[in-house]
C-alpha cells in the first residue's frame, strides 16, 4: 500500500475551472502489485488555489493535467507484515 505524503506544482483546470492551480495538498492512496502495475485505492482529494484566490478542494476524478513539473512524494507501507 502506497500513500500521497507531499505534492507541489500546478494543475490545469481542475474541476473544469479555467486556468493554472497551485496544489496546496493532494491527498490518496494506492496499490502497488508485485508486477508493478500501480492501481489507484479509493478516491483521491486535491485542494488547490488560483491566481484570484480561488480555493478548490474536491475528488480526483478523471486525470490532473500538470500546468509545470509537479512533485509527487510518495510512501509505501506492507499491507501484510510478518513483524
């Protein structure tokens, strides 16, 4: 299981609003298999502002469409431990 710790950069258009967001956090989860397939777990949440200030928080649904490089700090944890 993998877990959304930090992201940074800018979105376009999320929420079918026009224009360059800022991320202020992104928010999820998601399955990595042992082929390396990576599967999203649950909806994701993103919150965003835009140059008038405009805050946006809402369900990923669909796709984010990088407006700038955007970094994604991600961690993962063993679903099943034997510790």
């Amino acid at each position: 299981m993998g877990s959304i710790l930090s992201a940074t950069g800018s979105v376009l258009h999320p929420n079918s609003n026009e224009g360059s967001y800022k991320i202020n956090y992104l928010l999820g989860r998601f399955i990595i298999f042992e082929d390396g397939h990576v599967q999203q777990h649950e909806s994701w949440t993103i919150s965003c502002v835009g140059s008038s200030c405009l805050v946006i928080t809402n369900e990923v649904n669909g796709r984010l469409i990088a407006a700038e490089p955007v970094q994604v700090i991600v961690g993962t944890f063993p679903i099943n431990s034997s510790t």
